[in-house]
C-alpha cells in the first residue's frame, strides 16, 4: 500500500506536511478513516502497534488537526478518537 497525503479537490496538485508523518501515524489514520471512532485501546488491538507508538501518532495526528479527541460515556477514563470531518479528505490510497 503506498500512502500519499493530499489536499484539495484530490487530484494531487496540493501536498500536504502529513506525509512527513512516520508510517505508524498514517496507519492509525487509515484505521480511523472509515468513518470510525476508537479508544486508544481499539486502536493498540487493531493495529498491533506498542501503545508508546499509538499515543504519539494520536499526538501528531492532534498537531495537524485531523483528529479530533472525545469523552468516551462508557469510561470516563478514557478517550474516543475519530477523524476531523470538517476538513478536506487528508490521506488518498493509489
């Protein structure tokens, strides 16, 4: 899979600094993309990454604002992490 980071209407004219991010970073994103909110929990078990990794991709996904962090009802101890729709499709597959 290669991963490019594009902004705009999605014709690749526009590059975006996301894709200076680590691999890991983009793989949290891609696993987020879908429509998807998760705990840093879900996003350790699905990706199989160290959790030092997945708090410092959440980190840097925060810095680019992409996502967006929300209080999780069911565990307050806990964060739910999801995309930030209001911005433009960040990340295009070819």
């Amino acid at each position: 899979m290669i991963v490019f980071a594009v902004i705009g209407n999605g014709n690749g004219t526009d590059v975006s600094n996301i894709e200076h991010l680590p691999p890991s970073t983009k793989l949290v994103y891609m696993i987020l993309k879908p429509n998807r909110q998760m705990t840093q929990k879900d996003i350790i078990r699905e990706t199989y990454l160290p959790a030092r990794t997945v708090r410092y991709a959440l980190s840097r996904l925060k810095e680019k604002k992409v996502l967006i962090e929300r209080l999780y009802f069911v565990d307050a101890r806990q964060s739910l992490y999801g995309l930030n729709r209001a911005g433009p499709d960040m990340i295009r597959q070819t």
